[in-house]
C-alpha cells in the first residue's frame, strides 16, 4: 500500500489531510509528539469524521498509524524514505522544528530511492511549503541537495476547511464542515489524492482565501469578541456585525479583483457562501478559538 507521511496528529491533520489521503488508498502514518494520540492511533488504527450538519453524517478513515518524532526519530526516519507524499498540518510556527528530521529522512532517502516523494505544507500562510523547503536545506549538504533534484519535490498550497476546538478527550473521532479545499501548485502530473485541486499559479486561489476565509471569520471573531458573544454563529446573528463584515470583504474583495481580474459577481457569491458557511450552528465555533494569534494572523506575511 502506498504510505503518506503527516506532520500533526491534531483535529486538523484527522479530519483533513490524513482523511483524504486514507480515502485516496493510502496508508497515513501520523507523526506528532501528543503520545496519546499515537497511542491510539497505533491501538485503534481507525477513527471517525463527522461532518457538522443536522444528519452528523460519518465515514471511518482506516489505513493510520502513528509515530512520536521525539522518541521514535529512526521509524520516522524510515517511513520518510518510503513514502509518495510527505505533508504537514502543524502550524507555520512548528515547521523550523520538524525541519531537521525531515532533513534526516531525505538524506536516507536519496542514498538507495529513486522513486519521487511529493512535500506540502498544508499550513495557513503564504508559501508554507518554501519556507519549510528553505529550513530543510539548512541542515543538508551540498551533495544531498544536489540528490534531491529530480527525486523530491515541494509544492505550495492553500487548505481550507473549519475544525472548530471540540472536547474529543480520549477519543480519534473529530468533528468537522462539509464544506473543504486543497489547492496545490504544480503543472506535474502527481499521483491523484481525492479532493486534491492542481493549479499553475496558487497565488489567486491563497489570496482569495485568506483575504476572505480568514480575514472574514477573524474580523468575526474580534467583533464577536467585543460583543460578548460566545460562537461565531451567534456573532452572525448581530446585522450590524453582518454589515461591517460585509464590508471588511468588500474591501480586500476589491484588491483582489484588481489583482488577479477576478470576476465581480463570482467574487461575491464566493463572499456569500463562506458568510453561509461560518453561520453553521452545528460547528458551535468559539470566537476566542478563530480570534487569537492574532500577531501571526494580522502580519506583513
């Protein structure tokens, strides 16, 4: 069975990108520092998604095992040098951390693979997966890099989909919307992943998401915050918040419209739908949960 690698085990990386790859045929092995979770992930070896709608629908994502890259570096290591696809779901913050390992398992890699292995960072910021790139160099050698060329490569990419802070304690199962998105930057043709969108230029697609996505449900977040309000869905139901969000993306939604000639009217059935989208009252989303980093959110980068 063909093998992904994850980085972070989290409600993100469960009910995401670990997902779709277990629904794409291939074995996901986790790797995080949360013992529990690898524990039961290796225990268990399946776990649930439930979509936030009145039906809770659910689907079992099996083919998943877990690593600890403190205690466990070697088996890390070595799954790194058999897999098709390397990615992670860790924060931007983290990525500098998981860096030298990775670093290990392609310098092991390259000495007998030539098979091709595919590294994204699925991570909400611009270019993830060159920065993770550039901390991965840092600790190869000249002669490992110059291996890397034809056998590994890195794409970009912008992820979307809401996991709301959910009391899950002692169980894999993991809540999430309906609703996703994973666009990848390449022109290659990759081994096919189910709900996996390839494009030639990412740029439109991860501006138009953060600008909207995440700006629109931040300044939700902040506004709800002032309020009083406890969930993203309640802050919608204030007009005056709906307003002045409204607003909020009609501003970033003009940029974008002149900077990548988007269409208007496209543009806002796309602000309409994902305003629709963080009202889901089944996501019973805290406001204090999408508000805060606010430094890393609000940054130049």
């Amino acid at each position: 069975m063909k093998l992904a690698v994850h980085f972070g085990a989290g409600n993100i990386g469960r009910g995401f990108i670990g997902a779709l790859f277990s629904q794409s045929g291939y074995h996901v092995t986790f790797v995080d520092i949360a013992d529990q979770i690898i524990n039961q992930l290796n225990e268990e070896k399946q776990y649930q998604v439930k979509l936030a709608t009145a039906e809770q629908e659910s689907m079992t994502i099996k083919n998943v095992s877990g690593l600890n890259n403190m205690t466990q570096e070697s088996q890390v290591v070595e799954a790194i040098k058999q897999a098709v696809y390397l990615t992670t779901a860790i924060g931007p913050n983290i990525l500098p951390h998981i860096a030298p390992l990775i670093a290990k398992g392609l310098a092991e890699r390259v000495k007998d693979n030539d098979e091709k292995l595919y590294i994204i960072a699925c991570e909400n910021q611009i270019s993830a997966t060159d920065l993770l790139k550039g901390y991965i160099f840092e600790h190869l050698d000249s002669e490992t890099k110059e291996k890397l060329a034809g056998r590994v490569y890195f794409f970009n990419s912008a992820v979307d989909r809401i996991v709301p802070l959910q009391n899950n304690q002692g169980s894999l199962d993991v809540l999430v919307e309906p609703y996703y998105e994973w666009v990848v930057e390449t022109t290659q043709s990759i081994p096919a992943v189910e709900g996996m969108t390839k494009v030639s230029d990412l740029a439109p697609f991860i501006e138009r998401k953060l600008f909207t996505v995440n700006t629109g449900h931040a300044v939700i977040a902040y506004l709800g915050y002032l309020e009083k309000k406890s969930t993203i869905d309640q802050t919608l139901a204030d007009e005056e918040i709906v307003k002045q969000v409204q607003a909020t993306l009609g501003e970033t939604g003009a940029y974008l419209i002149h900077q990548y000639g988007l269409n208007p009217e496209d543009h806002s059935q796309y602000i309409d739908k994902n305003i629709h989208r963080f009202e889901n009252a089944y996501l019973n989303d805290d406001v204090t949960r999408v508000g805060r980093s606010p430094i890393r959110k609000l940054g130049p980068n």
